[in-house]
C-alpha cells in the first residue's frame, strides 16, 4: 500500500513544487475553513464513497472532501483495494484513499475482518510472548553488516490551491518531498546514512568482495541470559536507542537543530527491544488474531507509562518567539497549538520528550517472529500532539542467507500549523473555525536493495577520516 501511493502521487503530480506554488498564495489570504471533521468507521466510509460515485461526483471534487475524514478503524490492504474495484474510483480519490488508510495504521482493523478463531488460552499467550522475547533478544540482534536503500516520502495536510483565484481548501494529505538515501548497517554500529561518495565505494568494495568469493558467516545466537542493553531509570534515554529522530538525520546524527520534523529511526531491532523492556512490569496481553499475507499472527496490545520508559521523541524545532492563537485540542485530526503561520522569530529550540506510549505488535504464534509493531506517543497538547511510529517486517536474502528486516516503516506527527500569515496581521473579526490547529505529516519509508558487505568493508567516520582527505570515506581495511 506505501509504496503504490507513492508511486501514484508522483504520477499525478503532487510534489514539492506545487507545495512551493501554494505557499506564497496562502500568505496574501486566510484559508477556506474545511467542513468539520467526520469519525467514520471503514462500514461508513465505503458508503459515503459509494454515494458519491452514485451521484456523479467527479474524481476531483470527490477527492477535497478526504481533508474532513477520519477513520475510527484501520482501513487494510485487502478493504480498500476491494473498495477502489468495485465503485471503480478514479486515480485521485484512489490516492487520497491510500493515504487515508496510512492515517489509520496504528489501529485495529474493524471487528468483521478479523477471523473467528478463539482466543488461546492463557498458558498459550504467555508461550507465544516468551518465544517473542527470545527472537528480539536472541536472534533479532544477530543481523550481518549489509548496505541498502531507503527511500522516505514525506505527505502533509497543508491546504492546496486547485485553481488560480481560488481560496485554498484542505483536501487531506498530499506529497511534499521524497528523499533516498543509501546506508550501511554494521552490527557494532548500528545505521549509517552514506554520502554518494561513500555509497559508491561501499559497492565497488562489496562488488570486489563478491568477486573474490567473501567468507560464508554463520553467527552463534546469544546465549539465553543475554538481553538487550536499555539505559536504566535516570540514565540519558539516548543510550536505550531512542526511537525517533530529526528528520533525515540517521542515529547517530539525532538531535540536529537544522533538520524539521521527526523521523523514526529504530527500525532494526532497537525499537523492538526497548518496547520488550519497557513492558516488563506490566506485560502485553492478547488482543485479537489477524490474517497477514503472511499468514494468521496473534496480536498483543501494550502500554508503557511515563514513569517506566525510555522511548525518546525529538522534535526540530519550537521557535521561541512563536505566535500562536488558539490551541488543538489533540488527537488524531486536533492539532498541535494553532497557528496561522509559523514565523521564525526566536531562537529555534529542539525539543525533547520521553513521554509514556502504548501500541500493538504482531507475533507470529509458532517461531515468535515480529512482523509488526505500531507505536503510539502519549504527548497530549502541546507543539506536538501526536507521534506515531509503525514497523512492518519481512523477509529478504542478504548475501547467501535470509533474514527477517524491515521493508517498510511509517511515521505520522501533528506539528504547528503551517501556511497562513501571523496573527498580528490577520483581520480581527476572523472565526476561531478559519485558524488552523496543526498540520498532519506522515513519512513512509521502504527498505530495498539489500547486500551483505564484504568481510573486509569498514565506514569511515568523519573522526577517522585522514585529516587530509577533507570527508568522510568509504575503504576496504585489512583486519
């Protein structure tokens, strides 16, 4: 589903360039309110959709009206596919379809979709954890050091002009920027965005290395007292592996106050790991069973208070001298605080938070894999009023042998309005109704392109690098 909704924002058009089309315009007028918002189940929003295909609703003016919708359930795969075939949807409100569905994906599907068979019993539920727990602390930490792709497309809610000399509407989410980056995951290193430079030689090394018939590495699994290393209570949560970032920085460059927004960036195994941690004292429990293309999975819901964890949230950045009007009232489609336009003042001061948090992961009931983890911020009011993370894994050959690693990851947060003017130069008598309360971003990202790197392949860091050479390099080391 994120990958054919990227795929189809492109194609229509949606990019970056008509963000910075809409921007200037929305400074020399106030926003046409959007309708309010409508709480629908996927039942409801099925038929509403069929009722404007009945009534001729073209495909354009059928797809503004998704900036008012809301889903109380998760719209799957197989619903909304089956959706789009039979009332025949065209190829925007086909999008705008996909992406609401994204919205949606930290909450449980409806009730009818999910199959009939009975809850297991309670010694079986504690077996499916404790073999969960042994794959996230035994064999999930035991991945060999590869190169890959990832490829991030960034969505918002910002409102868009569809015609020249009209006001401009809110018709839900749209594409703003894409980025593709390569990087290497070594295991005494974690994740390490590379530079092009860097990339290039990462695959003449590996290239080489493939060439030359690279040792066969099978690694031993973790004896069954060793655990994951999380920061204990006082410690800085950083050391846990923090699980979101500034965005498009990589781990290790977190907290740049230069880069806006918030990226995930926990997604090979320290997310899981903190989460099994974390919710030692009070366990998750058994929710439903739910069919995946991969088969049935058990899926267990958890909650983490404040005082028990060490998932960290970044943020870039809180302008000091912000002027704000009114405030969101939080929530999926509430904003953060309001504001008709985010006008950089002050200083600019990242924020940091460890708030509590809770979500679902989906185990596989016989080998104990993790196919999925969603995880949702408990943050309330505030600049930022919602951080959600979701983490789908899969299978895929590195080298001569599988593994389980991410394939796809998505990030949704509601930060401060964007778009408008300040409010001292806003007409008094405008309506509370007409000022924004924050704008809803989503990030979807894909893992592709997996390789296993040579057994003599080693990333520089830029305080390795050889002073003369000026950067950072990539080179084969001789160990």
């Amino acid at each position: 589903m994120l990958i054919k909704s990227r795929i189809m924002a492109e194609k229509l058009g949606m990019s970056a360039v008509m963000r910075k089309a809409v921007l200037p315009a929305l400074v020399a007028m106030a926003v046409l309110p959007a309708g309010a918002t409508r709480h629908l189940t996927v039942e409801q929003l099925e038929k509403t959709l069929a009722s404007a295909v009945a009534k001729h609703r073209v495909d354009a003016e059928m797809m503004k009206e998704f900036g008012d919708f809301d889903l109380t359930e998760r719209l799957t795969d197989a619903t909304r596919n089956g959706i789009t075939a039979t009332l025949h949807l065209g190829p925007q409100t086909t999008l705008a379809l996909q992406l609401l569905g994204d919205e949606s994906a930290v909450l449980d599907p409806p009730p009818g979709e999910l199959p009939k068979d009975a809850a297991p019993d309670a010694a079986t539920q504690k077996h499916i954890l404790e073999i969960a727990t042994g794959y996230v602390t035994q064999s999930l930490p035991h991945l060999p050091d590869f190169l890959a792709t990832r490829t991030t497309y960034t969505f918002n809610d910002t409102a868009q002009i569809f015609k020249v000399n009209e006001w401009p509407v809110h018709a839900g989410l749209h594409l703003i920027d894409k980025t593709t980056h390569e990087f290497t995951y070594l295991e005494d290193q974690g994740v390490q965005i590379l530079s092009p430079q860097q990339a290039a030689k990462a695959k003449a090394v590996q290239v080489s290395a493939g060439a030359a018939g690279a040792p066969h590495e099978d690694k031993t699994p973790a004896s069954a007292g060793q655990g994951p290393s999380v920061a204990a209570p006082g410690q800085s949560a950083s050391v846990a592996g923090p699980s979101v970032a500034t965005a498009g920085q990589s781990a290790a460059a977190a907290g740049s106050p230069h880069e806006r927004g918030l990226q995930s960036f926990g997604e090979f195994g320290q997310l899981l790991r903190l989460v099994f941690v974390d919710t030692q004292k009070h366990a998750p429990t058994f929710h439903h069973w739910e069919q995946t293309s991969g088969g049935v999975v058990a899926v267990y819901h958890y909650s983490v208070a404040k005082g028990d964890s060490h998932y960290t949230v970044n943020y870039c950045c809180q302008d000091e001298n912000l002027r704000t009007r009114g405030a969101g009232g939080g929530g999926r489609r509430g904003g953060g605080r309001g504001a008709m336009g985010n006008q950089a003042t002050g200083d600019q001061i990242p924020l940091h938070m460890v708030p509590g948090y809770h979500g679902s992961m989906f185990i596989e009931p016989v080998t104990g894999i993790v196919r999925r983890l969603t995880v949702e911020a408990e943050l309330g009011d505030g600049t930022v009023s919602r951080a959600d993370t979701v983490i789908e894994y899969g299978q895929v050959v590195i080298g001569d042998r599988k593994f389980v690693c991410p394939l796809r990851s998505m990030n949704i947060w509601m930060g401060p309005a964007e778009g408008g003017q300040p409010a001292s130069e806003l007409p008094i008598n405008v309506p509370q109704s007409l000022l924004p309360t924050g704008t809803l971003y989503v990030n979807e990202t894909s893992f592709t392109d997996y390789h296993r790197l040579g057994s003599e392949m080693r990333i520089l860091t830029v305080a390795e690098a050889p002073p003369a050479a000026g950067k950072e390099e990539t080179q084969p080391t001789a160990k």
